[in-house]
C-alpha cells in the first residue's frame, strides 16, 4: 500500500447565514461536516454526491481556495515533511500551489477569452518563477502536445476552440508546473457524450505517464467506475461510503449509495429501472434531520435512526459506511451501473 | 374532448424539414432534411449530441425558432381532428398557432428556473394559462375553478402540500419541485402532444429518477403522445418507444428502442453507444471513442456529415454524396450508404 499523499482529518466547513438588515448571523450551513479520508499517492479517488452534498466545498478547502472552519489537510511534500494547509496563510501556500491544481468543469468560462492559449496555459509558470518566455514556450508546446492539441495552436484565442479541445487545454493548464495531486471537480460534465469519452481516456493516460494522483469530484457513478480506484460518498456534508471501486459497486454497504445506483438510468431498454426509487428530496444542509441525516428518506430506517447519528465504521477491510445497520443490509443486488 | 384517433394514424408527420440560421459568418443549416413520425400515446426519443438540432426541431414545431432563423422547407402535419394541419404555414404569432401552443401541444422546458416568471406565483402562471385557452375554446372557467383544476394537477404530479406550493414563487421551490410544477403547467390544458426539451438535465439523479418515474406514469394515464429530447442514452433507454438518432442536423436512424439499443445499424450509433463507461466496460482502461470532434456548424462537410469521423467510410460515396434515410422496414430506418443499394458513383 502507497502512503498517502493527503490526508484530510475532521474537515469542517460552516458557512454563516445572514439574516436581516444587520446581517445577524442565524445560523449555519453545515457544507462540509467532519469529513476524514485519506488520498493515497497514484491513486484516483472519487467524491460522489448529489448537488449541495459539500463534495465540491470539501475539494475548495483541500485546494484552500477557501479556508476550513476546523480540521486538518496534510499534505507529504516531496521531501516527505507533512504540512496541514489548513491554517496556512495565502503567501506560504503560494509555492504548494505548483504541486496543487485543479481541473475545472466549465471549458467555457474557467479560460479566459482576451488570453491566447500561450498566456492561459503559461500563466502558472510566471507565476512560480519562470521569467524566459522562451521556456515558457517550450514547456506550453510540450503541453498541448501532451494533451493532444497542435503546439501551432498557441497563439489562437479560446472561442476557436470546441468544448472538448478547451477542456484538453484546462488540463494542460493544471499539469503545466508539474503537479503531483490534481482535484478535478467534474471534468467531464459538461462535454458531449462522444467527447467525453476522449477526456476521459486522456486523464487515463496522463495519470499514468505522469504518476499523478487524482481528486475526482463527480455526480456520473458510470464516470467514476471507469475512473477511480476508490469511492467516497457525500450525503448533506458528510462521508457515507468509502471503499474500493470494486467492492462499492460490488456490495454498497450505505442505503443512500446503493439508491444513488439505482437512480442511473441505464442505456439498455431491457433493464427494467423504477424500482426502489428514492423517496423525498435531499435535506438542507443547514437544518439537517435527527439522527441518521438519510433516516427520513431511508427504507429501513428504524428508531434508533432518528434518535442516534451513527458513526463511520470500518465494515469489512477498508470498507466503510456510516449506517447503524451496515454490516447486516444486503445490498448487493442493487447497483447496475 | 378531442376524438379518438384510429391508432394506425400518426398524430405529428415530419416530412423532410430543413431549418437555416443566416449570419454574417455564413448560413447554419441547423435542420438539415429531418422526417419522423409521432404516433398517439407513443414517446419519441430524439437523442444527439450538441448541435444536432434537436432542440431547433422541437422549437420549428411549435413555431418558436427565432429570427434570423426560419423554416426553409419541409412538413410539420399535425393531426387536429381529421384533417392535417401544416403547422410550417400557420403564422407564428397569429390565432390558429396560439391556440394550439400550450393547449394542444405543451412544452417542458430544460431549465425551470428560467421558464417561470420569478415575479409571479407558480399558482397563479397556470391559472392563467388555464382561464387564457378556455377563452379560446370559446368556454369560459372562472379563476375559482382554475385554482381548483391547479390544485388537482399539483397532487397529479405529486406536489405535497399543494395548497400552499400553489401560493410559492418559484424561486421558493426546489430543483425537484420546480420541475414538477412545470410539468403541471404542461399538462394544464391536456396536450395531445407533449415535447420534453432535456427535462431532468438539470436535475440530481435521484430527482431525475422521481420526474422520469412521474413523466412515465403521466404519459400512461394521459394517454398523451410525448416527444422526449435528451443527449442521455440512459434517459432515452428508460423513456422512449421509438427513437431518432440526429447528427449535425440529419436522422442517422430511427426505429423501435430495442433495435437502436441492440441492432444499431449506422456506425453513428454504434460508436455512441460504445462510448459510454457502463458496467460491460472494463474499468480503467481506454474507452473507444469517435475520432475527431463535432465540425463547426459554418463547416459542415460534404456528403455525410459524419464520414469524416466514421470508421466504414466508404471513400467513393460517403465524402461525395448525401445518404438519403432509406426505409428498411416498418418504422425502421437509416440514412448509410453501407445498408442502402449503392448507385455507381458518377
């Protein structure tokens, strides 16, 4: 087993709720609530959740694009000393940002449009220090030939490009100064199905050319089984599941990641789907329910559900849930993704 | 209400419609000959990536396409009572169009947020658009009555706490219920024909799983004739009687969704099909993908316009000549040189 290269420990992320004409604070959104996991070096682990779960609020404060309300995120740095970024300042950050970098899912506005591809990619190497445009030059070319983009192409502006070739040249801008972990926050969402298919096989490919290890953040269960190594499930801002790809797909061990399954409509017209679809809608984060925060929607919810939060507990090696009943449901047959 | 079509009759003929845009930069020519029929009480999946002109069919038939954009040739018949109506002729702001748009054929758009007015209640847009088709029926329901029709349509689409989501903004309502207030304004006027412009894509997949459930249970009880467009073959698969594959304006195949799933005949659909990740594909390993990329729609290539990337291009015919939709059978077909009688290239 590899060490880990991040390790994420009780991360908290509150966000105040304003009310008023004096702003008094109200209350709290509790985004991301006592999250712990561990990213081991190589690997690809995939956050999977619904919409407002806090798998992207967990992935900004790891990149410290915001800063945690409580917790740890240590990071091993190439000579091995760990350091939590967490309570870093922006300024000591500055140089982790080399090793950092992040994958955005819009191709459309995360370049920008008055930059030629040449400014967008290279931006980063100035910013860490690289003054000879000469290199820089290079180092794009090098670049966009990686991601399978002509270096000719380097003095164009972004409108002359399609969605998929934008998104190849937002990866070109995270790999750029070398990156050894990459937060994708839903890479693929936005591309067509054909392209698609395309970016996916590139992240494939370059994670092994360039060893790097792979924060996915996703909602695609389909994407995320063809990608990951690992799976986390995000539900209301916590973890859920956590296991390997295979033995979460296998035998989900949470009632929420096995309904998450089933929820995907599967392309053959012979998979009959409406069965065990999941009741209700996800609860608010800032006034979540008693208890297990999935007992209100959970079809073996019992009463000791509402009363007691379970806790994240390991059920067979490596495996974990956060269900008081995780050892005993029998899951197995529920996913066909 | 409206009289039993004969079930042989198809209730919308699409014959050949052709839709240009003309710019400055050139002419898009976004529908591009496109024929399909629409039968009463049947779902008709139309699936495509971006700029197939899926949507800019589904807004030709309801004569919403906007100016420069115009309908350039073709048949849009849509079945009212006996007669056929051609909807390409009918001025699009004039009586006859605005009395069949919303009533006779009603629209769920992709993006509920945008489609209601965020200024009034949920409530009171479908009152109106209830009281404003009775008028032009010539009946007359008064608001008392609508609000209670409303009422009836919340619970149908299984809006909890109706009366007070009647009273809500928008704004007030979730993603989930927003959708489902939508859908209740669809089907307000008891559509014939209900077009659903990539419903759920907007949606988590547990909602998704909720509305397509709903949508399903709606169509059967309504009997309504629907017209689902999604880039999701998932969706379609689950959704869809029959199925139209677009690309870049054309029909690359049609047919019942068990022969598109499991005999796709156009090598379209095939690397479609094989591109999704699902549970037959092996994990981390390369996917096979369509080579090239979408052309831009100023540079549409000649003859097929997806030879350039289809692995069976055949170099005498494909690049040269436009793949006419050849009927294999009943309800089945495809536009490929490589399943039509080939002439000798000239």
């Amino acid at each position: 087993m590899t060490a880990p290269l991040l390790e994420v420990r009780g991360l908290r992320k509150f966000f105040p709720i304003a009310k008023g004409l004096l702003h008094r604070v109200s209350g709290h959104v509790r985004a991301v609530d006592d999250v712990s996991f561990v990213v081991r070096e190589g690997e690809a682990l995939g956050l999977v959740g619904e919409s407002g779960c806090g798998k992207t609020t967990t992935a900004r404060c790891i990149l410290r694009a915001i800063r945690p309300t409580a917790g740890e995120v240590l990071y091993r740095m190439r000579d091995d000393r760990v350091v939590d970024l967490a309570p870093m300042s922006e300024a000591d950050l500055v140089p982790l940002r080399e090793d950092i970098q992040m994958i955005f899912q819009d191709p459309f506005g995360s370049l920008n449009p008055r930059m030629t591809l040449f400014d967008n990619v290279g931006e980063p190497l100035l910013v860490h220090g690289m003054s000879s445009r000469r290199a820089r030059l290079d180092r794009v070319a090098e670049m966009l030939g990686l991601v399978g983009l002509r270096p000719e192409f380097m003095h164009r502006y972004p409108h002359a490009f399609s969605g998929g070739q934008r998104q190849r040249i937002g990866i070109a801008r995270a790999l750029v100064t070398g990156p050894r972990l990459v937060v994708a926050d839903e890479p693929v969402s936005a591309l067509d199905v054909s392209v698609q298919a395309q970016v996916l096989n590139l992240l494939l490919e370059l994670q092994s050319r360039l060893r790097l290890t792979f924060l996915f953040v996703a909602h695609d269960l389909s994407v995320v089984r063809h990608i990951c190594d690992r799976v986390a499930v995000m539900y209301v801002g916590q973890l859920v599941e956590l296991a390997t790809t295979e033995a979460i797909f296998r035998r989900p061990r949470h009632p929420y990641t096995a309904a998450l399954m089933r929820a995907v409509p599967v392309p053959d017209p012979r998979v009959a789907g409406d069965d065990g679809i999941l009741p209700g809608e996800v609860p608010s984060p800032a006034s979540p329910p008693s208890g297990c925060y999935f007992h209100p929607r959970c079809v073996f919810a019992e009463e000791r559900c509402r009363r007691e939060a379970p806790a994240l507990r390991e059920v067979t090696q490596g495996h974990f849930a956060l269900c008081h009943f995780a050892a005993e449901l029998d899951l197995a047959c529920a996913s066909h993704v | 209400m409206h009289p039993t079509p004969t079930a042989t009759d198809p209730l919308l003929r699409v014959r050949d419609l052709r839709v240009s845009f003309p710019l400055d930069e050139g002419t898009v020519r976004a529908v591009d000959g496109v024929s399909f029929d629409v039968f009463p009480g049947q779902v008709v999946g139309i699936v495509g990536e971006s700029g197939c002109g899926k949507s800019v069919t589904m807004r030709a038939i309801l004569q919403l396409i906007d100016p420069p954009g115009r309908v350039t040739s073709g048949e849009i018949l849509y079945r009212q009572g006996t007669e056929p109506i051609d909807l390409v002729r009918l001025p699009p702001r004039g009586r006859e169009m605005r009395a069949l748009r919303g009533a006779e054929i009603a629209l769920i758009p992709q993006e509920p947020m945008a489609a209601f007015s965020p200024v009034h209640t949920v409530g009171a847009q479908i009152i109106e658009a209830i009281m404003l088709h009775a008028r032009q029926d010539g009946r007359k329901i008064g608001r008392e009555q609508a609000r209670a029709m409303t009422l009836d349509l919340f619970r149908d689409v299984g809006i909890s706490m109706a009366a007070q989501r009647i009273d809500a903004y928008s704004w007030q309502l979730s993603g989930g219920l927003r959708q489902r207030a939508m859908i209740a304004m669809a089907l307000s006027c008891k559509p014939r024909l209900l077009i659903a412009d990539e419903p759920t894509t907007a949606i988590d997949v547990t909602t998704q799983a909720q509305i397509l459930a709903l949508l399903r249970e709606l169509q059967h009880k309504y009997q309504m004739a629907v017209i689902f467009i999604t880039h999701d073959l998932g969706v379609i698969a689950r959704m869809a009687n029959y199925v139209v594959v677009m690309y870049l304006g054309r029909v690359m195949e049609e047919g019942p969704v068990d022969d598109i799933f499991h005999a796709p005949l156009h090598p379209y659909t095939r690397a479609l099909l094989r591109s999704i990740p699902s549970l037959k594909t092996e994990t981390r390993t390369a996917l096979p993908v369509i080579a090239g990329t979408l052309p831009h729609p100023f540079n549409r290539p000649p003859g097929c316009p997806f030879h350039p990337r289809c692995e069976d291009m055949l170099p005498k015919h494909c690049a040269t000549a436009v793949p006419a939709l050849h009927e294999l059978g009943p309800r089945r077909s495809v536009s490929c040189f490589l399943h039509s009688d080939l002439a000798e290239p000239a």
